[in-house]
C-alpha cells in the first residue's frame, strides 16, 4: 500500500526514487459535505410530494427511500418520450440546479477548511487531479474563490508561500 505524504510540502515535489514526481490526486467522496448540503433522505422528505405534482407522476406510496422513489419517476417519465432527458428533468425538479443549499447557502460564514485546503493545494499546483463525486457546488466556489476556474490563466496567489515551490 502505497504511504500518504505527512508533511505536506511533499505534495508532488518528491521524487518517488525513480527520479520521477509523485503523482497527487484527490479523490473527494459523498461526505465531504456532509452536514454542509441537504442528505438524500431530507431531500425526498421536503421535496417528493411537491416534485410528484410538478412533473404529474404518481408512485406506489412504498418508496421511502429517494433511490426507489427517483426509480419510479423515471420510469414513468421514460414512458412519456418527451424532449428533456428524464434525469434532467427530475433533477430540475428537486431543485438541484437552483436550490442554493446545495451551494452551501443554507449556513452563514466563509468557505469551509475542508473545502478551502484542496483549493488551495490545486491552486499552487501540488495537486495532479481532482476527482469531486458530489453533488453540490461547496468545491467548485472553493476553487473560484482562489482564482481557479476553467480557462482563465492563474493569476499571482494572493499568500505567501515556499520558495521552493515557485
């Protein structure tokens, strides 16, 4: 098993002793947000009923679970051959598109550490790649917030840092 770096200056600047960098990714879970955005389980509690009248689909009233539930709202929307994919429109149904809680709006104060550290760390380039398996925006304003986002050039960090790794 491969031993994660404990000083974090090491981030892709050791060579591995092959000569070449370490490769550094991050993979960011589920719970990386956690207690941050809405569960899976509030969401179907707060939105299923209103989401079942605005798409006009009906369930059996047995899924209690949002998985099962999504299940069947797709499978009837599948059914109707509409324009948008299903997934799509579900997804705008519940508000995953527009609801600010999923950016993190549903609390006061700045970005979260946790948030803001892989920001940083991609930010001065000690980070090869960034895998994000969530569904909010918690990241992705993180990295904005530190200059990064998609193809516009870094500017200058605005903090100090290592010498080294200029």
């Amino acid at each position: 098993m491969p031993e994660l770096p404990h000083k974090f200056q090491t981030l892709r600047q050791e060579p591995d002793g092959s000569g070449a960098t370490r490769q550094c990714i991050v993979v960011v879970g589920a719970g990386f947000s956690h207690g941050l955005v809405p569960m899976a389980e509030r969401l179907f509690v707060d939105r299923h009923q209103s989401v079942q009248d605005e798409l006009g689909c009906t369930t059996s009233g047995a899924a209690t679970d949002l998985y099962l539930w999504a299940d069947e709202i797709l499978q009837q929307l599948q059914q109707r051959n509409g324009n948008a994919p299903p997934k799509l429109q579900l997804a705008e149904a519940l508000g995953i598109m527009t609801d600010l809680r999923w950016r993190g709006a549903n609390r006061d104060g700045p970005v979260e550490p946790r948030h803001r550290i892989i920001a940083r760390f991609a930010r001065e380039n000690r980070l090869n790649s960034i895998w994000s398996l969530n569904w909010d925006c918690l990241l992705e304003n993180a990295l904005g917030r530190v200059g990064l986002s998609r193809g516009v050039p870094r500017a200058d960090l605005p903090w100090k840092r290592s010498s080294r790794h200029s």
